[in-house]
C-alpha cells in the first residue's frame, strides 16, 4: 500500500562531523512558558526538560521519573498541562507546565506514544502489549478503546482540523479518524522500525524517524510523496522528533544530542546537546509553542429573527474567545444567552438566542378585564384592566402594561371581601361567581365556579 515508491528520494546526508555542545543549565522555576521558541520538552530516562534549543539552556520541569524506558509527553498549550507516561509505573500523569500538581490520570497502561487533541480536550494514548489506541478526557475520566490493531502502535500525532490521528506501528505508519472509523496504511514499505512521529498540520505532512536505519521520512496525509529528508550518520538510534517552527527535532535515544532539520529539504542545520543527566539519551520530544494548538474556529450565528447580532461578524467563522452579543427589536423579549462565547473546542457557550413576543401571564389573584382594543397577544407594551373579585380595592393598580420580563407594571391588586363579583356575562345576573380567566390565543374563557352550578361562557375579545 506504499504510494509513493517512486518519490522516494534521499534529499541530503548529514555526517556528524563535528558538535558545538554546549550545557548550560538553568534553575529557573517560572515554568508557565518554559523557553523561547524553538522551545522543545524533552524527557530523558529520569527527567522532563524544557529544552530553550536558541540559547541552549534547559532545566528541568518533572524530576525524580522512576528509569524506564520510554517518557511519551504533550501538553495542553491553553490549560497549561503537561502529560506524560510512566512505564515503570504503568501510569499516565498530568501536571501544570511548572511541574506542581503532579495527577495520575491513568493507572494500569502501557502507554508507548500520546497526543493531546486540544480542541475536544480528549487524550490519545497507544498501548502495548494490548495493541489498542485509547482516549480519554484530560482528567484521566471516560475512558475508551477507539482502536485495536495486530501491530504494535507506537507514537502518536493528531490533527483536530482534519479529523485525523496518525500513528507509528514500526513496520508501517496509519492513520484514522479521531474515532477510530477510516483507518488507512498510508506507508507500509521499507519501514523497520518507527516509534516517534509528528505532523506539519499546515503542509498536512506527517514525519517520522526510523530508528534502526537512522533516518528521517516524510510522506503527505494521503500517504502520497514520500521523501527520505535526512540520513543522519553516526548516531546511536534516532528516537524522538518534534516538528516546530518549520523544522524537525530529532533526538538520539542514547545521547542527549538534538538535532534541527529543515522539515523542506532535510539539512540538518545545526546539533545542541542539552544538559546531561545519567542515564542520559533523549525519549520523547515534543515542540512546545501556542502555534502548534490553534483554537478551533466557531460556525458563525445568525442573527435571530426580529433582533441583531453585535461584536461579531455574521457570516465568517470565528475565533476562539470571539463574543457575540444579541438584542430584540422593540416589543420582543430575549430568551437564551444575550452574550455567548466563542469555545477552544470551536463550539459557542450558552444557548441559542431567540427573540420572542411579550407575553405576561395573567395574575391569579385578580380578576381580568380586558386589554386595549386591536392586541391579539398580550406582548411588551400591552395595557390591561384589572380589578378585585370583590368590591373593595385595598391596594395596587387596576391598569397594568405587559413589560419586558414577562411582568406586568404596578402593583399585583390586594383586595378584601367576601363571595361578590364585577364581572358579569350580558344575560347573567350578578351571582356568587369565582371567576378564573385563561387566555387562548384570542379566546378569553372564562370558568365561572358558582357556588351554586357550574357552568362555561366563552367571550370573543
Ligand atoms: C526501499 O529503499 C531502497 C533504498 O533504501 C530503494 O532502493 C527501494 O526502491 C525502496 N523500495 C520501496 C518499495 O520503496
Ligand atoms: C535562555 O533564554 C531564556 C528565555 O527564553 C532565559 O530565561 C534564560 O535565562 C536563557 N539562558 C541562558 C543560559 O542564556
Ligand atoms: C521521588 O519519588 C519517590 C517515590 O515516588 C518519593 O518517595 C520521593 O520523595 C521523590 N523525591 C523527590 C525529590 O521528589
Ligand atoms: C491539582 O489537581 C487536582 C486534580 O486534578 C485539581 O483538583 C486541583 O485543582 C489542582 N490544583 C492546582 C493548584 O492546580
Ligand atoms: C490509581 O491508583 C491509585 C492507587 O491504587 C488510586 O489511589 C488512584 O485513585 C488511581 N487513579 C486512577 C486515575 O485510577
Ligand atoms: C535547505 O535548507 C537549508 C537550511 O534551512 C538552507 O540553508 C539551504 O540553502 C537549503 N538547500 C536548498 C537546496 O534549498
Ligand atoms: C528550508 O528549505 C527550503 C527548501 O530548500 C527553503 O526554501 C527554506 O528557506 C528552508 N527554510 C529555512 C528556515 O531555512
Ligand atoms: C454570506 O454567505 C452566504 C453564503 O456563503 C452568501 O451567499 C452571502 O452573500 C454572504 N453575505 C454577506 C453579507 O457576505
Ligand atoms: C418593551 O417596550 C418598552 C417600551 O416601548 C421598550 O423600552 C423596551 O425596550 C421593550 N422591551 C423589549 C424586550 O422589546
Ligand atoms: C466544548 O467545551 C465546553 C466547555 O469546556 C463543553 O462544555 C462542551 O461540552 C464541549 N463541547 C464539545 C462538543 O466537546
């Protein structure tokens, strides 16, 4: 299923001539942006370290990792979380980016590669022995296989946009959707062992690193154009690799050395090692700049019907903390959210905003007669009569206007008296009525509860 054979070129051969090396380590603890870009986090057999690749220092941002083989590690660039995995331990921890805060969110994993997707807030984690892809969301809650494979996938890399995650099987490199529907081998060839990948989400390429044959590939989504970019000579097994700022990272599992390629043309343009520690080696790499997660875009809202949207444009997407204000035209009322916010998962806070007619409910304890002429709705604005059930008015209005909130102005009527009425059918002669008034669209139904019989009389308004 291997595409692209006959792209298959070698773009540059790099011979590890000679090193500037350089280790200088930094105690610095305010960790929330950790580096310059190109900042790179790399964990070691014992540590996590922000790597600042400009100016070549670094310190240390999780210490104390039990030795294993393999720290798999990615961030949440918003939140400020950094994951990594444990395999000692079997575990899949989260932290802050200063470190503090240190949460396993997964016990009893295997976990050989992870990726956050940013945008739904959900991580993404190979396993083996048990040969699954699994996800969860970023506290470690709902946790579910979306995949099982009979190879063993490795690395990891998504792309929220597209829908798609991508991963390293050592022989092969696939790809599905983020529910693990569509799955595609997209390399299957002259592979003999991919752990580490990473993805160009603009150039819509996908990288990887072979690690037996020390060398840097790269194919598009579809698994078309494959190009060899780099072959780097005399290096213990590349492992890790980060693509940022339009180069590759690529890291050697048994020296703290990283190398910077242009991700275009595979020269290898410069090597750092950074701060040494022992056991020494680099595992995972991982770019860490707010390019690299862009918040989702929103749909963009109309309008409602018989109002206005403000504070947003009305007929593009819109980005992320975009807020979006809505108002009634005259004489409709607002239900929903007046003020909705754009999500980092692309979707809008709060509920859909509708302009709706006024229209007050009747008080209960007064007795109701009737609007100004020409309303076929009680709405905003709408003048109503009012009075007691009995004679005498204690306090309170007997004309009230329909108001905005669904209230009606003045006073609710308090009256005192017993068993005497002032509403009256034409033929009907004044008797002991209770009435209860409901409104029907324009029917006005009065239940006259006589004391004496029962019975309904119906006025057209
Ligand atoms: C595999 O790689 C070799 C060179 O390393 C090349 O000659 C050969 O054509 C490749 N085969 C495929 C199927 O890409
Ligand atoms: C490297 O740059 C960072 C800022 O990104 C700075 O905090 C740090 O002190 C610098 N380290 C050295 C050794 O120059
Ligand atoms: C290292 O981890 C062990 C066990 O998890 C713990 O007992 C110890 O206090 C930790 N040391 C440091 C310096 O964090
Ligand atoms: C630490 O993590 C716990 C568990 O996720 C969380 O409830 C708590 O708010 C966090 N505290 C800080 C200071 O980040
Ligand atoms: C992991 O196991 C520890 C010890 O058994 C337990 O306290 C913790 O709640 C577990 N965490 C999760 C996320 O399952
Ligand atoms: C490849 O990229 C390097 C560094 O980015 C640049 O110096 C070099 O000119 C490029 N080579 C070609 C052939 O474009
Ligand atoms: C990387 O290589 C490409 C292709 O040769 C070149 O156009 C580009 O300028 C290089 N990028 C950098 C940052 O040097
Ligand atoms: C809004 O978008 C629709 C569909 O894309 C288009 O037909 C319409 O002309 C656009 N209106 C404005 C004001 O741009
Ligand atoms: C209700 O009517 C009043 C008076 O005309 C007006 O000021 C107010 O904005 C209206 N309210 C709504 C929600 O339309
Ligand atoms: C988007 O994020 C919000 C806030 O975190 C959450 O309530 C909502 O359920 C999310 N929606 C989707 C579709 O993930």
């Amino acid at each position: 299923m291997d595409r692209s054979g006959k792209d298959f070129k070698l773009l540059s051969t790099f011979f590890l001539l000679s090193l500037a090396l350089s280790n200088k380590v930094s105690a610095s603890s305010d960790l929330r942006h950790p580096c310059n870009s190109p900042c790179l986090l790399i964990s070691t057999p014992t540590r996590i370290l922000a790597v600042d690749y400009g100016n070549q220092s670094s310190f240390a941002v999780i210490s104390n990792l039990s030795n294993a083989n393999g720290y798999y590690v990615d961030v949440h660039y918003k939140l400020g979380y950094l994951f990594w995995s444990d395999r000692a331990q079997r575990k899949i921890k989260r932290s802050n980016m200063d470190g503090t805060n240190i949460t396993v969110i997964h016990n009893d994993t295997d976990c050989v590669g992870l990726a956050v997707e940013w945008n739904s807030m959900r991580l993404y984690w190979t396993e083996n022995p048990k040969k699954t892809i699994s996800v969860s969301d970023l506290e470690g809650n709902n946790r579910n296989i979306v995949l099982s494979t009979t190879d063993y996938p490795r690395g990891i890399a998504v792309d929220p946009q597209q829908g798609l995650m991508f991963w390293a099987a050592m022989s092969k490199i696939e790809k599905s959707n983020l529910d693990g529907t569509q799955r595609d081998i997209i390399v299957s060839s002259n592979l003999s062992s991919a752990h580490s990948i990473t993805v160009d989400r603009k150039r819509k390429r996908v990288f990887w690193v072979d690690y037996r044959k020390d060398q840097i590939e790269s194919v598009d989504y579809s698994g078309s154009n494959r190009v060899l970019l780099s072959r780097i000579q005399g290096v213990i097994n590349l492992f890790g690799i980060a693509f940022t700022s339009s180069f590759l990272f690529v890291g050697e599992w048994h020296r703290n050395t990283v190398f910077k390629v242009n991700a275009s043309n595979g020269t290898v343009v410069s090597s750092v090692q950074f701060a040494s520690s022992t056991p020494s080696g680099s595992r995972g790499i991982y770019g860490y700049d707010s390019t690299l997660q862009p918040p989702a875009t929103c749909p963009a809202l109309p309008a409602p019907t018989d109002g206005a949207i403000l504070g947003c444009p009305r007929n593009a997407s819109v980005n992320y903390d975009t807020v979006c204000q809505f108002l009634c035209n005259n004489r409709y009322l607002g239900h929903g959210s007046q003020e909705r916010r754009c999500l980092l998962n692309g979707t809008w806070s709060g509920q859909e905003f509708v302009c709706q007619t006024v229209t007050c409910p009747l008080p209960i304890n007064a007795v109701f007669l009737g609007c100004k002429t020409g309303e076929t709705e009680i709405i905003n604005g709408t003048e109503c009569r009012f009075s007691c059930k009995e004679e005498s008015k204690v306090a309170g209005s007997t004309a009230r206007r329909c108001i905005k909130d669904g209230k009606w102005s003045g006073a609710e009527l308090a009256c005192t008296g017993i068993r005497t009425t002032n509403i009256r059918h034409e033929n009907e002669k004044e008797s002991d009525v209770i009435p209860e008034v409901l409104f029907l669209n324009r029917w006005m139904i009065l239940d006259y509860e006589s004391i004496h019989d029962r019975h309904l009389s119906l006025y057209i308004l």
